[in-house]
C-alpha cells in the first residue's frame, strides 16, 4: 500500500529523530486491522486521518466509516494499545512528532 502525504511525512519526522515505529502494523490478528505506525515496545499505535478538509463525505470520514474506524480504536486499545490520531496538517507543522516524543518519553 501506498503512504499518503501524511504518513510518509510522519515517517520522515520519525527518522530525523532517530524513530523507528513499525508502519502498517497489524495489530488484531482476527480482523487483520492495521495502524499506519507502532511503537512496540510502547504498544503506542499513531494513525494519520487523510481527507479531513475534503469538504465531503467519503471513506473514513463518512458515517459508515466513522464507525469502522471506532469500532477499529476501540478495539485497539481493548488490546492494550495507546493510540494517538493526527491529520495531515498536524504532521505538516511539526505538533505531531512533538507530541509522540513526549508521550514515548511519559511511557518510558
């Protein structure tokens, strides 16, 4: 699967602070669910949300997928995971990899 702007951005921010999640991380094995990054050793899971300024209705930000996606966090984090949710704009200006450090650096 292709990374979006946003994900392979955030991969970027990832390896300038010497980062290393897993990306496309399946973290349900029965229904095969998958978080854009994970930290593992930190069960911390980070999506990246595309297409929240489209203006419209599609995918993940129609209702039926609003409720995929809940059903999917719910789950991770019945699993024991942490999970932080960024837009594209939030990975563009620097909060995003700002933030993960400091929750990884509240884990640890």
């Amino acid at each position: 699967m292709h990374p979006s702007e946003g994900e392979a951005l955030f991969a970027l921010h990832c390896r300038a602070e010497k980062l290393s999640p897993v990306s496309e991380y399946q973290f349900d094995p029965d229904r095969k669910w998958r978080a854009d990054f994970c930290f593992l050793a930190e069960k911390l899971l980070v999506e990246i949300e595309g297409g929240v300024w489209l203006g419209k209705a599609g995918g993940h930000t129609s209702g039926k997928g609003m409720e995929s996606n809940m059903e999917k966090y719910n789950q991770a984090t019945v699993l024991g995971f942490k999970l932080l949710r960024f837009s594209t704009q939030t990975v563009k200006s620097g909060k995003a990899i700002e933030i993960v450090k400091l929750v990884l650096a509240d884990i640890k």
